[in-house]
C-alpha cells in the first residue's frame, strides 16, 4: 500500500474517533432519548466510515491490500486517542506473546507514536540508542527495512530487541532533512544507577536517570549521604528519566512527602484508586527542587506531579512528555488485540499526567535540545539567551532557585 492511501486512512481513521468521542461525551451527560439519539449518531458516523474504506477498494487508482489498509485504519484510530495504544492482528500477537520476554538484547530507548512515526521519548544512558546519539523527539522511519508509517508501537518494541551482540537496521528522521541510517547492536541495557554530590551554598545534588531496578532505594541513600555532608536543599534531577512503573513515582514521591494525596488512578471500568503518602516513608524535610524536561515520563512524571500539587518542590526546565497509564491487552474474537490505556494516572490536582504533561512553574528550555520539538502543543519555555555546549540553563537556574528557598 503506497503512501496516498494511508495518508487517506489515516485521516479517516482520526476523523471517525474524534466524531465516536464526541458522541461519547454527548451520550454520558444526556437524557436517556438523547443518549438514544446520540448513540444512532455514532453508528451513522460508523456508516460513513465503512462507505469510505469501500470506495477505497473499489474506485482507488488501484486496488490496495484491504489487510493493510485494515491494519493501518486500527492504528491511526488507536494512535488519535492513545500514542502508547497497539493493534497487533492475530500473527502479530502471537509474536508478540512468544517473543518479547524471550530476548535480553535491546537498543535503550522509551518510544511511543506521533504523527504515524514511532517516536523516542528518551534513551537510557550508557545504552546502545545513547551512544548513537539518538535523543528525544527522533522518529524511527524504518525497523529492520519495514517501515514503521502505522506499525503498532508494541510490534516496534518486539523488533528492535533480539539475542545481544545482534544488529539491527534503523532508518531515522531526526533535524537534518534526509533520514539517517543506523545499524546498531543489541545489548543487555543495564539503567544507570543514582549519581548524587555536594554544589556550593550546601546544595545537595541527585541525578535519577532512570527509574524502576531498586533506585528509589538509591536516591533515600543519596538524601542521607548529602544530609551528613551538610546538605541544606536539594535538588533533584529527572531530566530524561522515562523508565519505570507509576508506582516507582509513587515510592519516589513519597520519600519527600509525610502527607497529602500523591496520585490516583482511574478508567472507565477501574474505579478510582488513590495512593496516599505515608508519613513513615518520608526521610527528608529539606527545601526541595526537582528539573524536568521534554524527556521525563512515566515514573518520574508522577513524581514530579505530586511534587508539585503537594507544594512540596519547585520544578524548573520544560513540560514533561506525558506518559502515565495502565496499559493492558485485551485479545478480540480473531487472535488479533488491542494493547491499550484502560486507566490513568492524575496529579493531586486532578489532571490527568498522560494528556497534560507536567509544567514546571520556571520554564527553561535546554541549551541543545537535539532533535524535533516533541509536542506543537506543549507550552513555549522562555527564549533562552545564546548558551555554550557546555552550559547547563536548567541547572543554572535550578541552583538559583534552591539558593533562594528558606
């Protein structure tokens, strides 16, 4: 299927799930004769979208793979409402089951869809993705030579892992107007452990590059070691940082909270669940900033969230990525699923982490960015004066701020 017609797929997918939302939201506040009504609209709207994949088939210049077109139609449906949502057909699930925790090797990248492309959200460091120099906002054209234009964000995951020391081709859109081609090896992907040291002024520095593998255990030994050095604030470094369960940042959270809602889950079949700070988890009362950028997600989003809406830190860089949900299968008639969202986590204020992001109260953008802006949404940090390679504004200010706080 040549490009035209999963551009038209695509957009009609997109389409259709914005009328089914519509009539979605229409029904739930409705009488019951207006939720009828309302509920007639979306199969209307269902109508037109199979007379278009019909007019497709039939008056097309020429007759496109219908399981293609099919496949491609599932994706941009579920990548309109969801950029970490997978249709996988029934092959592919197979795969997938068999497969994804067979294999140790992989490349260190956290991805998710946009804009059809899968997309890095970030890159562990030390992995293979960092050493190539592959960073936040890079799009993935092609995976072992099939590209990626509609692939399911969990069939792409399964593809670039595979037997360490293997290799495997990438085709990659990042700044410069010609895709680049990598061929990168697989690797047992070991995350890096907590750094943390002294700055000037009794500021106590700890970098997390990646959550989950014990290191919310790393940073409360972190906290104690600065505290006997003198620590007087702290900072706290989630840049980048996008591994781990919500659950992570639940713990992570906690470290520095003794009270007050952390985060809450909630779908539309999984009731509310609430995770509240526990006062016997809480190690430190010191002045608290926490940095942020493009590349924080799952985990260290919900810390930083809670952070935040409990007053309890001053966040400072760029609004996070977005990323925070349950994602489960759930296997059709057919073989094929649906990997999807059935539930999301909010910060203490009732935004949901996953739609909005994270938006520091200072907004500084990094001096080098690397690669393209991740969200044409997302809120413009601050123009930044002309800065050195070396430089580090959001640290800057970061300092600036703790240096000020009590």
């Amino acid at each position: 299927m040549n490009s035209r017609t999963k551009f038209v797929v695509v957009m009609s997918s997109t389409c259709l799930v914005a009328l089914l939302l519509l009539g979605g939201v229409v029904s739930k506040g409705a009488p019951a004769d207006d939720r009828a009504s309302a509920d007639n609209n979306v199969y209307k709207h269902l109508a037109v979208y199979s007379e278009v994949l019909s007019r497709i088939k039939s008056e097309y210049v020429e007759e496109p793979d219908m399981s293609s077109v099919t496949l491609g139609a599932m994706n941009g449906l579920l990548e309109a409402i969801d950029p970490y949502a997978s249709y996988l057909n029934a092959e592919q699930y197979k795969e997938y089951l068999k497969n994804f925790d067979t294999y140790r090797g992989d490349l260190g990248m956290v991805l998710a869809k946009k804009f059809g492309y899968i997309t890095v959200v970030s890159v562990i460091p030390g992995s293979p993705a960092a050493k190539a120099g592959l960073t936040t906002g890079d799009m993935l054209e092609s995976v072992k030579g099939i590209a990626t234009r509609d692939m399911p964000l969990a069939y792409a995951n399964l593809l670039l892992k595979g037997q360490p020391g293997t290799t495997v081709d990438l085709s990659v859109l990042r700044r410069k107007p010609e895709p680049q081609k990598l061929t990168m090896t697989r690797a047992v992907v070991t995350a890096p452990s907590v750094e943390s040291k002294m700055l000037a002024d009794g500021i106590g520095y700890i970098k997390v590059a990646a959550m989950g593998y014990g290191r919310v255990k790393e940073v409360a030994t972190a906290v104690a070691d600065l505290q006997k050095q003198g620590a007087k604030k702290l900072l706290l470094d989630l840049r980048y940082s996008a591994s781990g369960s919500p659950e992570d940042g639940v713990e992570l959270a906690n470290l520095f909270l003794d009270k007050g809602l952390i985060t809450y889950s909630l779908g539309q079949k999984s009731p509310r669940k609430d995770f509240d700070a526990d006062p016997k988890k809480d190690i430190t009362t010191l002045p608290l900033v926490v940095l942020t950028n493009r590349g924080t997600a799952a985990a260290a989003e919900v810390a930083a969230a809670a952070l935040q809406g409990d007053k309890r830190a001053s966040l400072v860089g760029e609004r996070t990525y977005g990323d925070a949900s349950v994602l489960r299968p759930i296997t059709m008639d057919d073989g094929s699923a649906i990997i999807l969202s059935v539930a999301k986590y909010y910060s203490p204020e009732g935004k949901s982490i996953q739609d909005n992001g994270v938006t520091p109260e200072e907004l500084v953008a990094e001096a080098e960015a690397g690669g393209a802006d991740v969200d044409d949404d997302s809120e413009p940090a601050p123009a930044a004066p002309a800065a050195k390679p070396t430089e580090d504004l959001i640290l800057q200010k970061a300092i600036e701020i703790a240096q000020k706080k009590g």
